[in-house]
C-alpha cells in the first residue's frame, strides 16, 4: 500500500489517493476521471479490487498564475482505511463503556448500602425500645447524619428509660 500522486497536464487534474496498489489506483483513477468530466458532487467509487473508494473532487480557479483555467484536486481514500478509527472506538467504547457502568454500579450498591445499613440499626433499635428494652443502645460510626441520628436516638431511648424507671418507683410508693 503506497500513496499514489498523478499529474495530468491535459486536463489539470492532481490526482491524490492514499493506500492502494498500483492496480487499485489504475481502476480508481478511471473512475474518478468521469467524475472529473461531469465535476458531480463527492460519490463513493470501486477500486480495480471492488472496494468502495470515498472520492472528492474540488476546482482551484488558478487561471491569473497559471495556463490552465483551473486545477481540478481529486482525492480519494478507501472506505476501508477511513473508517478503521471509527471502527477502533467502536471496540473500545464498548469495553469503556462496559467498565464505567460496572464501576457505576458498583459504587452505586456500595452507597445505597452505606445508607440502609444504618437505617437497618435504627429500625431494629426501634424495636427493643418498644418492646420495652430502654437500656438497648445503637452504635453507629458513620461520620455523617446517621451517626447524628443514633446519639439523639440513644437520648431519647436513655430519657425514656428515665421517665419509666421515675414512673415504676412511684407506682411502688403509691402501693406502698
């Protein structure tokens, strides 16, 4: 494969295609030659091989420095060779893509259990406070608003405890 550079003085075309051989370049040139004479919009032609060739076709006006009227740049690239990077990123996006949802959901499971963990606590603490257990404490070490939650919890369950134990040695009096 070799870049392929042709001048054609009687028709002022500079002729550019990337990576074909030879015989390749022969059949293209052919091909683009038509597209020259009708100078069409920018279509995909076949090489000498079958392969679609992305071929563009571009007049430069030249006439006040140069002898011909204009020059006619043709440039044309297998499809193949153009869109091996697309095809590239395809492959890795893919595995990218892959890797960043598993490393989202990963951090996601970690986080909501980060969260229900110690709402898991709380509730269980809510239990034995109402099955009267006043002396049950929750430990939570979180550093954040849960932490926050299971001291006041704890002073609650502590002031009830209080107010419970006040209450039994009264109704001990009072019987008494």
């Amino acid at each position: 494969w070799r870049e392929v550079l042709e001048w054609t003085p009687d028709r002022g075309c500079l002729w550019l295609l990337f990576n074909f051989e030879d015989a390749e370049a022969a059949a293209w040139l052919a091909n683009a030659a038509a597209l020259v004479e009708r100078r069409g919009r920018p279509i995909p032609l076949t090489d000498g091989a079958g392969e679609r060739v992305l071929t563009a076709v571009w007049s430069l006006f030249l006439k006040p420095h140069f002898q011909f009227e204009r020059w006619t740049v043709v440039v044309g690239i297998p499809q193949s060779v153009a869109f091996q990077a697309i095809r590239t990123f395809e492959r890795i996006f893919a595995g990218v893509a892959l890797v960043a949802l598993l490393v989202a959901f990963l951090f996601g499971r970690r986080l909501i259990r980060s969260n229900l963990e110690p709402l898991d606590r709380l509730s269980e603490a809510t239990g034995h406070l109402a099955a009267g257990e006043f002396a049950h404490r929750v430990e939570l070490r979180s550093g954040d608003e849960f932490e926050q939650l299971g001291d006041a919890f704890n002073g609650m369950a502590a002031r009830i405890g209080e107010q419970f134990d006040t209450l039994e040695t009264l109704a001990q009096l009072d019987r008494a």
